[in-house]
C-alpha cells in the first residue's frame, strides 16, 4: 500500500491505495522504493510450501500432505497432526498426519492465525482479530465454540503452551508475554525493553525457562535480524544469549537438553543445555543440517519436533519472485487528483 505523505507538515494526505499484491513478508517488509520510481519487492505471501520429515542427521523421510499455503504451523504433540493457517484471510486448518485428510478448524471473514497446541492435544490456541479487536482465543479441536482468553490491543502472536498446561507464551507490543490460563488471567511480561523486539517465545519442558528471539544483540553489534536468549521462568533473574550469528524460531528437545534454532542461511543448530546450580550452561552452537526452509517470515514457525526425535519441517515449493514496477509515483499522483 502507499499513501501520500507532506513532508512541511508531516502529515499523511489523502486515502491509503494498494501498488501490488501477494507481497511476501509479515514483520519485515520485503520491499525496497528508489527515487527515481522504481519499486522491487519479493512476491509470493501466499506462497506454497511443502511439509517435510528429517532425520537428526538431515536425511529426508517422508512428505507430508498436499503442496500449500501453510503460513505457520504447529504439530500435535502425539506427532500425528498438523494445525496451519491459510486462506485471506487466513483460518485454521487440520492436516492428519495418518489419513492425509485436511479439516477446516474456522471459517470466519476475520483473521485465524498461529495455532498453538495444549500439551494434552485437545485444544488450540490462536490468535485472530475479530470485530477489529485482536485477541488470544481458545478452540477444542474435537469442535465447539471458540472462547476469548485475552483481548489486546495491540497484534498478538502466540507461540507456545507449557507442558503443564498452565500458561501460554505471546508475542505483543515488541515483548514477549506469559498468560497464566487459570485465575483473573493476569498476563507476565517475560521481558520488558522498550528498545527491542522479542517474540517466537518457547517453554522448556521443566517450565523453568523460556526461549525467544530478540534483535537486542543484533541491533548493537551487526545489522541482523535478532538472537535467541534463554531467560528463568517466570521470575526474570537470569538471562542468556544463546546465538551469537543470528538465529531464529528457538524450539526445546523433549528431555530439554538442547535447544534448535535455525540460522540466517537456512540451517538448522542445535545448543546444548545444562543445568548448573540455579542456572544453566550454554553449550556452543553446531549445525544440523539445512533442510530448505522457505523464508516467507522469520516471525512464524518453520519447524517443528515430533515425539521420536524426528524434524517436520516447512520447506520452499518454489522460490520467490522478485517484482519491479516502474513509475510507481504516477499511481501516486492519480490517487492524490481523484481525491
């Protein structure tokens, strides 16, 4: 979209008016606009991705369900289903993982995204925008109603649900939050920088600590797009860095002795975790193997751990397309003398 915009009186004028569609990217822009009205982007929002099995050592296993838009994605925990989002506006969607059948959770002319799956595999949760609110919602995946946990008023984006059942973590207002599901639902700021953004936020297993990522590191030292730190649950005493080149989507082992992340050129790391009095000891990063991530956003999943060790990973089925348009201004200048 572009709007017109007064420089003397820094004031935006006249309405807002699209330039491209399916432009690829949800917390990045992945656009660029030179002076002399060129304007590139990468297409392909909507892209379709392909969900793969890896071994530990890289070696594929297996594909799993049609060739789609699966904009985020979160496998059950007993391995055997996928829930994504698709569609815009996007809504919720079940994959069985032994049928290859594919169900529709919401269908709604709002916003259903980024499920997230109760340890128990019975219920999701998600984010979604309805009648202009946005808010943290709660589905059985059996059917039922849709029940509202907490309303924001900021974008909210959840990422994971403590093994105990008892809280889950969301991105919103550039931190990373816990809410606990029982009680008045009073929501834990897990980290509160004003400077920094944090999200992809992950438990692990015990419940005593939390993973996420944050351009704190990179904003300082390089021009990357953020680390990921590992900080005490739900007391904030102790943090630490985790990555040291980048790194994105954090996700736990099962016996919580390692952390994955991938790195910025699509590989897959893994850290060693150890407990070390009250704390714990970070091991030094080592790569997996690079199983072809797509790059439609670093914000949203891109792997996740099934219960035998195995990776379901969301891979590029075809690569993006970068699209010029030349004279752009000229649009511009139409929209400003039709209002």
């Amino acid at each position: 979209m572009a709007q017109a915009f007064d420089v003397g009186r820094l004031e935006l004028s006249g309405d807002a008016f699209p330039i491209a569609e399916q432009a690829a990217g949800n917390r990045v822009g992945t656009f660029s606009v030179s002076q002399d009205g060129s304007l590139a982007f990468f297409g392909g929002m909507l892209a379709e991705s392909n969900l793969e099995w890896f071994e530990r050592n890289g070696r594929p296993s297996g594909r799993v369900g049609p060739k789609t838009s699966y904009r985020s994605f979160a496998l059950s925990p007993n391995g055997r289903a996928v829930a994504f989002d698709r569609g815009s506006p996007p809504n919720l969607w079940l994959l069985d993982l032994d049928r290859g059948a594919i169900t529709r959770i919401t269908s709604n002319p709002f916003t259903d995204s980024l499920p997230v799956w109760s340890p128990d595999g019975r219920t999701l949760a998600f984010a979604s925008n309805r009648g202009g609110r946005f808010g943290l919602y709660q589905r059985a995946t059996g059917g039922g109603e849709d029940h509202l946990v907490l309303q924001t008023d900021a974008p909210i984006e959840p990422s994971d649900w403590s093994r105990d059942g008892r809280y889950v973590a969301y991105a919103a207002g550039g931190d990373v939050w816990a809410i606990l599901l029982a009680g008045d639902r009073t929501p834990i700021a897990v980290t509160a920088s004003p400077r920094f953004q944090e999200f992809a936020a992950a438990f692990s297993p015990d419940g005593r600590w939390i993973a996420y990522q944050s351009d704190e590191a990179s904003s300082v030292t390089r021009s990357g797009e953020g680390d990921v730190f590992v900080q005490s649950f739900p007391q904030r005493g102790q943090t630490h860095q985790v990555s040291t080149s980048d790194g994105f989507a954090p996700r736990w082992s099962a016996d919580g002795k390692e952390l994955f992340y991938v790195a910025p050129d699509g590989v897959l790391m893994t850290v060693s975790i150890a407990p070390s009095g009250t704390g714990v000891e970070i091991g030094t990063a080592r790569p997996l193997f690079a199983p072809g991530l797509d790059s439609v956003s670093i914000a949203r999943p891109r792997f996740a751990l099934a219960p035998d060790g195995r990776f379901l990973a969301r891979t590029a089925a075809s690569e993006l397309s970068i699209t010029v348009i030349v004279n752009w201004f000229e649009q511009l200048k139409r929209a400003g003398a039709t209002r």
